[in-house]
C-alpha cells in the first residue's frame, strides 16, 4: 500500500487574503499546503480521500489519471468543494465515479450540486454513483475499508481503517468504541490544525496522544494550520514516531 499526502492543509492554511505571519510567508515547500486529501494506492486500485476546493490541482500534480472510488469524511466545503471536476474522470471512464460516503455527506451533495442530480442534466454534468456508508466495513472491489466514526465537535466524521492505515481528519474527539476499532493500526494519518486548543480539531498534543494510546508505529499530522509553526521548527519538537505530514508525501508499506 502507498499512501500520497495530496494536500495537508486547511480552508485556513490555504491565504485567501495575504497573511504576513511567518508560515504564509515562507519559502519552504513543505509550508505550502493544499486542502487535506489522500491517495491510497493498492495494486492496480486507487483510493482518493476528500475532493476539495483543490482537487484539480491535486489530480494534476499527483498525476492521476484514473480513480478506483472517492471516499468522503464529511460534508464540509473543504472536503467536497472539488467534486465537480470529476467529470474529468468520467470522461475516462465513460460513466460514473463511485463514491462512499455517509448519508449527511450525501444529501450536502445533492443539494450542493443539484444539477448534476438534476432530471433534465445539462450535458457534461459529474456524474456520481453514491454509495451510502454507515459504520459497517464495506468493500471496494477487493479492498476492505472499515469506516470509523470520530467527532468533529458535534460532527460525526468518518475515518477510514484499511488494514493496518488509518486516516482520521477533522476531529476532536474519538470515543473509546472507536478507538477498538483502531487497535492494531500501525500507520496513521490524523488531524492537528495547531497547538493551541480548538473546537472542532485536535491540537497537536491531542493528536500525539492519539497516536501514542495507539501505539502506531509512524503517524503523520495533516489539516495543518499556519497557526501550527513553520515545518522545520515544529518537526524538531515531535516524538520519532510521529511527523508532520507535506503535501505530495509518500510513504509505503
Ligand atoms: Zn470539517
Ligand atoms: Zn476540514
């Protein structure tokens, strides 16, 4: 399995409006971050987590020229905000993208994206073939994904467990049932937006004693805020089995 960090930001990290702090402003790549998703490749099949607002972007970079399925954590616009542009993907396929997702997640889309649900579509309209998920594993061809219910404030998100990867984003709390359900993962991605406390993310702290609890053999912090510090400096202050992640990561096992 390989997994591609495609982006390791957030709606935040990501300057809209010109942003002097240091973080914004450096010239270091690995502090220029796109919004959070991955790439999950198994074999022949490739797995995409989250289609923000900078899925193209990411599709290009990465070089992806077809996908297995999409899977979404949640409903939110950093998470979604991209969806249209998988009508590249049908293109290559000739048909729908499949994609997994909970029911919240599902109705967001079709009302977010009405025309593509439309019963008169416009011609060259995305096309998505939802595949409602609810905490029961499911398969994409052969590949067992578990997803994993964790909370986003009052949110619920899915994390996804794929053999022994986890990837959990955007979240602040994971309750101990959960937890069990990530016993065992030695390879983890998990949110930390910053150090200091947060709503609906975990801080950095947080998310160590995630991995720690864990006993994950290498995790990698993603949906980092500029907030968090400068790369370099806070990858000093981190455990060995813990890194910040970068966008265009690669890791295998
Ligand atoms: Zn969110
Ligand atoms: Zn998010």
């Amino acid at each position: 399995m390989k997994v591609t960090i495609l982006g390791s930001g957030t709606s935040q990290g990501v300057p809209v409006i010109a942003c002097d702090c240091e973080v914004c402003r450096s010239t270091d790549e690995h502090d220029k971050r796109l919004r959070c998703s991955a790439m999950i490749d198994i074999g022949e099949k490739k797995l995409i987590i989250d289609a923000g607002p900078d899925f193209r972007t990411q599709m290009l970079r990465a070089g992806v020229k077809d996908v297995t399925a999409l899977l979404l954590t949640h409903e939110h616009k950093d998470h979604i905000g991209g969806l249209d542009d998988i009508r590249a993907f049908n293109w290559v396929k000739n048909g729908e993208v499949d994609i997994y997702c909970n029911q919240r997640t599902k109705d967001v889309i079709y009302k977010d994206y009405d025309y593509a649900f439309a019963e008169f579509r416009y011609p060259g309209v995305p096309e998505m073939n939802i595949h409602v998920i609810d905490e029961a594993p499911f398969h994409i061809d052969d590949i067992e994904v578990i997803p994993v219910t964790v909370m986003h404030y009052r949110l619920p998100v899915s994390a996804f467990r794929i053999g022994n990867f986890a990837y959990v984003t955007d979240a602040n709390f994971i309750s101990e049932e959960s937890m069990k359900k990530l016993e065992g993962v030695e390879y983890m991605v998990i949110n930390a937006l910053r150090k200091e406390i947060h709503l609906s993310h975990f801080t950095l702290n947080q998310a160590i004693q995630v991995v720690q609890r864990l006993n994950v053999k290498q995790a990698y912090i993603t949906h980092i805020g500029h907030q968090m510090g400068l790369h370099e400096q806070v990858s000093l202050e981190l455990p060995e089995n813990v890194k910040l992640a970068y966008d265009m990561l690669t890791f295998e096992f």
